[in-house]
C-alpha cells in the first residue's frame, strides 16, 4: 500500500512538472525571442549561400543515418519493468554523462579556432542524437523500430526551434499516436521536410553560443559552456516528452 502511495505521489509530481513545462512550451513568443529573430534572420541572409548547402546537406544527411541507419541504436535492449522514477533516476545519470562528454567535445574544438569550430556542428549533433537514442531504451522504447526514430527526431526539433515552431511540434508529440500514423514510410517523411528551414531553426537557437566558441582565447571555454548548456536543454526536453508519453500509455491501460 505504501509503495503505491509513493509511486501515486510521484506520477502526480510529474504531471505537475509536465504541465508547467507546457506551458512554457505553447507560450507565444515574447519581444526578445521576436528581436532575436529577426536579427539572426539577418545575419542568415549575409551568409553565402553556399554554406547554407553545406549545412543543409549536413544535417539531412545525419537525418537519414538516423532514419534509416542503425548506427545509434544502443546494444543495450530497453529497460522494462521500472517505475517512472526509476526511469527518471536513470535518465538524469544519462544527461549528466553526455553533458560531460559534449562539454569535453566542445572545448576541444572551440580551441581550434574557426575550422574546428565549423567541424563541431555535425559532431555535436552526433552526440545529442546518440543520447536521445539512449535515453529512448531508458523509458523502455526500442529505436530498432523507425517509428521510434521518428519520434527522437520530433523532439530534437522540439529542443531546437524557435517559440513559434515549438506548439506545433508539441502538439504532434503530445499526440504520438496520431501522428505517426501521417507518415507510414521514411521516405514520405523526408520528401515532406523543408531541410534549410530544418537546419536554421536549429542552428539560429545555438548561433551566438557556438559563434563566441570560435573567437580566439576564449573559445574552449565557451565551447564547454555551450555544448553542456545544449545538453541539458536536450535533456529537459526529451525527458519530458517520454515522461509524458509513458503517462499516456499507462492512463490508456486503465480505460
């Protein structure tokens, strides 16, 4: 009986907690998130074009290695049989690894200067889609299913876009079942991706934190603080998102 408590207990702080994070979530975008839109807009423009297409070509490449690819799907099968807390307990063991690991990545490049710099941004995103794999197997989904590789990748958009994007992918995760069945094969879903806006939402939330990592002298320092920064935001979110799902499946379980 006291077990049962405790777990009720718990469950029910996490719904709290989800239901804040929602909220912070669906908000509009306030006039700081509006000015630092228009001028990273801005400076998108002023870059030549001809990065844009590397960057684009970059993320869509890793893209499909995460579709398609099994390259980091854990050895490890998912965890069954475990509280939510116990989840919980485990997935913030995963973060605090990774956000050391990212860290570590990021003051190794952010000492090298403009061309380590530029190397960064396809390593960094490596790590962040590792983690998610990982952190998938924690709540004890298995990302051998493309399914399930789909929904990592609605999170990473989730953790890295901009306040307007965010409630549209929320609502697409708070609904999973639903919209996966949108997309029944890898290859609709692709077709359906603007992959330049994909990268520039991405890169416009991390832009000035991966911009100082290239400024000299101060750029290992910064590298480790904006890598562990986007870690935890990374975290955060994908946490929340399983949290919420693992919720779902089990209130469905009781109708």
């Amino acid at each position: 009986m006291g077990s049962q408590m405790e777990k009720y207990t718990y469950e029910e702080k996490v719904r709290r907690e989800l239901e804040a994070w929602a909220k912070k979530v669906l908000k509009r975008p306030g006039i700081w998130e509006r000015v630092s839109k228009k001028v990273q807009t801005k400076v998108n423009d002023v870059i030549p074009d001809k990065v844009h297409t590397v960057l684009t070509a970059t993320v869509k490449g890793l893209v499909k290695t995460v579709l398609f690819g099994l390259d980091f799907v854990p050895k490890s099968a998912p965890t069954q049989g475990l509280t939510l807390e116990d989840r919980d307990l485990k997935a913030y063991e995963l973060i605090s690894n990774y956000k050391k690991l990212a860290a570590a990545e990021g003051a190794g490049t952010g000492a090298g200067g403009f061309v380590l710099g530029m190397a960064d941004f396809p390593a960094l995103i490596a790590i962040k889609m590792k983690f998610l794999f990982e952190l998938a197997h924690v709540y004890g989904y298995t990302t051998q299913d493309y399914r399930e590789r789909l929904f990592l990748l609605y999170v990473f958009q989730l953790a890295f876009s901009s306040q307007e994007q965010k409630p549209t992918l929320y609502t697409a995760l708070a609904d999973w079942n639903g919209t996966v069945r949108k997309w029944p094969s890898g290859t609709e879903y692709l077709e359906q991706i603007d992959w330049e806006k994909f990268q520039r939402e991405y890169r416009d939330t991390i832009d000035l934190r991966k911009t100082l990592q290239m400024l000299p002298g101060v750029g290992a320092v910064v590298g480790a603080w904006a890598n562990y920064g986007l870690l935890e935001e990374l975290g955060q979110v994908g946490m929340n998102c399983y949290r919420m799902r693992r919720l779902q499946t089990e209130e469905r379980s009781h109708e």
